[in-house]
C-alpha cells in the first residue's frame, strides 16, 4: 500500500496479498490511509456477488454511479472512466475483497470484470489521478493478474 501512496507503483490491476484490517473508508485500515493521501478509495465486498447483475449492483452503490448508469458492461467501464461525481486528489484505488465468489461462480463474468478494471486503469493511467485495483488474495490466484507483497 505504501508503494500505492507515494506513487512508486505503476497504476494497474494487482493481486495483494496482504488482507486489509479495513475496509470502512475513513478508517484507520487500507481506505483511511488513502484518503489521507489523497486517493479516493472504494472497497468492493465482493461476498455476495455471485453473477454480473449482482456486481454491477454493488458497483452502482459502491462507486455512487449517476442515475444514467446503465446498469450493463458497456455502461460500467463509462462510469469508471469518467468518475466526475467523485474527485479525487492524487488517485483512485479500488479494492475488490472476496472476487472469488464471482470468479467460482460465473467466471465468464470475472474476466469481464478484470477487462473492465484495466481499461479504467488505462483511462486515467496517464491523468494527475491514476486509477489502482487490488485484489487481496491469501492461496488463490489469478492468471495473468500480477502480484504484489
């Protein structure tokens, strides 16, 4: 996470193994550090999301889309590559916990779902607010995700 902060990590899509203490924005965990630093961060709680419909629900309220959200993949990647309604000084860091439900359960979906993410990613790559998204893990992996320590 400290790489994340001080911007020595490269924006992308990574797994992390560290488990965060918390998720609760504001906190003392992973998102009160962020935002302390200027990063908005959203925490995705993947626990019940077992399909598409289900994570672009979470993700509407998560990320607090506009009433214009289409509620489909095409309409998702527009919500992240725009984000107007919630500025952020030096970045967006999204962490998405418990991916493995969507990923056991519709794993058509999860890849849709990582393609998604690293095209938000690209879109503010090369912005003054980069975009990151972690996925912790503890055992499991993903392909093609790299992993940070």
């Amino acid at each position: 996470m400290d790489e994340l902060l001080t911007e020595r990590l490269r924006p992308g899509v990574y797994q992390w193994r560290a488990v965060p203490a918390s998720g609760a924005v504001g906190g003392g965990g992973w998102a009160g550090r962020a935002e302390e630093a200027g990063w908005r961060a959203f925490h995705l709680d993947g626990r019940r999301v077992r399909d598409k419909e289900a994570f672009l629900r979470l993700c509407a309220e998560v990320f607090a889309f506009p009433e214009w959200f289409g509620g489909n993949w095409d309409a998702l990647e527009d919500c992240l590559a725009d984000l107007s309604w919630a500025p952020a000084r030096a970045g967006y860091v999204v962490l998405y916990e418990s991916w493995a439900e969507l990923a056991e359960a519709d794993q058509c979906s999860f890849r849709t779902v990582l393609d998604v993410f690293a095209d938000a990613v690209e879109a503010w790559r090369d912005t003054p607010t980069p975009m990151t998204v972690l996925l912790p893990s503890v055992g499991v992996e993903v392909a093609g995700v790299p992993r940070l320590a």
